[in-house]
C-alpha cells in the first residue's frame, strides 16, 4: 500500500497528462491563428518567373516582410488577361511585371490608382513622367549568339537579312510574348514601310516561333539555334552566374528597343498603406540592389557605380529605340499582322 503525507501529490494519470498536452496544443494553436489573422497581407501579382527559385521573387519577399510587419503573397500567372478578367473582383493589392509595351491597355481598364512616388531616383535613359506606373527594371531587345558557333555575328540589323544559309534563329510569337511583341515594334521602328520585306528575308533562318521567351532560349543554350532573340543583359546571366563569356549580344548601330517592367497600384486595394510602403520601397537600393542578379535586367534606380561589381562592364546600344504606350499600342495590330503574313507565305 502506498501512504502519502499530507503535502504529497498524487500521480497523475496518462488521461490527464494527455487532456493537458491537448489543451497547451489547442492555445497555441488558438495563438498563432489569432496571431495569423491579425497580420495583414499584401498580394502582389506577378509573371511565373517572378517567383521561380532564380528569379527576384524569394528575395524580395523576405526583406519586405522583414520592414512591412505584413505577409507578402505573390499570386502568379498572365499579368493583363487576368486583371481584364477579373476587374474590380481582383484580389491583387499591387501588380509588379507590366512592360512598357502593354501600359496603355492596362491603364484603360482604369484599376490602377496614382502611385504618389516621387520619381527623381530614376536613372533610365527615357523620360518617365508616368503618375500611375513606376518602372523597377530595363533593358533593351537584341539577338544573342554564342561565339563558339558564331564567329562573325551580323554587324547591323541590316545584315540580319542576309546571314549565312545554315543560320538558324528562334524568336517568339508577339501575340503570346512581350518579348516577341517587342520585337515586331522593335522591327517597325528600324526599318518603317519596309519592316514586311525584313520578315520575308529573315523567315528563312528562323528555326521556330515559341509561345514564350523560355522555351526560345532553352534552344538557343541546348544548340538547335544559332541565335536567340533575348535581351542585352543576357549575356550577364553567362558571365556572373556561369563564369561563361561566350554568349554576346550582337549590338547594332540602328539602335536597340528599350523595354521595361513596371509595378502599379490597385485602386481597389484594402491595404492601400502597405501598397504604398511597397510601392516607395520598390525605389530604394535595397529593392534595386536584387534586380540585376535575380531578374537579370538594369535597375531602374540605381546610378551604375552602384550596380554590382562587372555589370558596368556589360556592353549596351549607344541609341535606344523607345515608343510610348500610346504609339505602341497603336502600332500592335498592325505590326503583328505583317510580320504574321510575312512568314506565312
């Protein structure tokens, strides 16, 4: 028989021991849920490659959140065919990814509120007097060669009509592409009435058409292509992260399309605070610092004795080729079409 004294505790039982456990379980969980609820959450809208393991995505996550005290969540996919579809049913609080060649859609749709930034940091080599979006990257199109492949690139856009028979070169669909509908803008602004001609004597050399940029440069860096159209930062990717300088930009004298990506703020946005601290934030070196080597482009603020060490050294177009959204969207259709009869024939 087992005595106890007075001041002696029973043993408790494994029920009660269990009982206990699940109730410290139940509040803490209780807890973090209150906790989860009370923090608000920023959804940005992004491209899929915003968000890839190698893109600007993870990063610029974490060090938001770590000044915000809020949960950015990223909602990927085709940035303008889905807020058209959605309009003011959309749960994006800010949109980040807009090229430059798709603006003036996006701004008819009317979902976008005036950004209220002050925009003296910006460094691109356009005006952007824009109130509603603040561009956060740039670059500029071209054709990337590999020179183990090709020794004497073409010296001009000119010259791109008449390379080499064995040639080959992929581009993408401007109808599914930014990349693709900036080169059919890109095309028109060099060569005018005669950007027809300059299809039918390219159509020869190129290999395919992508849906996307991607799957082009998989080809390309795979060796089915001679040539890629891409961007001039490209080579970048090769030099930095590959340790590779074999890829080149061919930079011609007639001038080089100037993209770039914007971020916009909804109107409609419930968390229009953190909107705003995002959208400044995007201005800030520490946003800007993460551009080149995460979404291999040019930050749009960033002087270059701050870009990272070598990029300086990247070489780019003297004469940059730019319309604005108005001329570009009055041109789309247009370009499209003759570029579409051009290698249909």
């Amino acid at each position: 028989m087992l005595w106890m004294t007075s001041n002696a505790r029973p043993v408790p039982s494994q029920l009660e021991e269990d009982m206990k456990t699940s109730i410290l379980a139940a509040g803490a969980l209780m807890t973090a849920t209150m906790a989860a609820a009370q923090t608000p959450v920023l959804t940005v809208y992004a491209g899929d490659y915003f968000t890839s393991e190698w893109g600007p995505g993870p990063v610029i996550e974490k060090e938001f959140e770590a000044i915000c005290a809020c949960d950015l969540q990223f909602s990927v996919g085709d940035l303008l065919p889905r807020l058209m579809l959605e309009g003011t049913n959309t749960e994006a609080d800010v949109v980040i990814g807009l090229t430059t060649d798709v603006l003036a859609r996006a701004r008819e749709t009317g979902m976008f509120a005036p950004h209220g930034q002050d925009l003296s940091a910006l460094t691109l080599p356009v005006a952007w007097p824009d109130d509603i979006y603040i561009p956060f990257n740039w670059g500029h199109t071209a054709f990337i060669y590999d020179e183990t492949r090709m020794a004497v690139p073409p010296a001009t856009f000119d010259d791109m009509r008449r390379l080499p028979e064995a040639v080959k070169v992929v581009i993408q669909d401007p109808r599914t592409s930014i990349s693709g509908l900036a080169l059919v803008l890109w095309v028109k602004a060099v060569f005018g009435d005669q950007a027809g001609a300059f299809w039918s004597d390219l159509a020869p050399h190129i290999l395919t058409v992508t849906k996307d940029w991607s799957e082009s440069y998989g080809l390309f860096t795979s060796g089915e292509a001679d040539m890629v159209l891409s961007y001039t930062t490209s080579p970048a990717y090769h030099m930095f992260a590959e340790n590779d300088l074999t890829k080149k930009a061919a930079l011609f004298p007639e001038g080089h399309y100037f993209m770039a990506e914007t971020v916009g703020k909804i109107a409609a946005t419930d968390q229009p605070a953190l909107a705003d601290q995002f959208m400044a934030w995007v201005l800030t070196p520490a946003f800007q610092s993460v551009i080149p080597a995460a979404n291999w482009s040019l930050p749009s603020a960033l002087s270059q004795d701050q870009w990272p060490e070598g990029w300086a050294t990247l070489p780019l177009p003297e004469r940059v080729l730019f319309l604005s959204e108005t001329e570009a969207e009055a041109m789309r259709a247009e370009v499209i079409e003759e570029w579409r009869a051009a290698l249909s024939q």
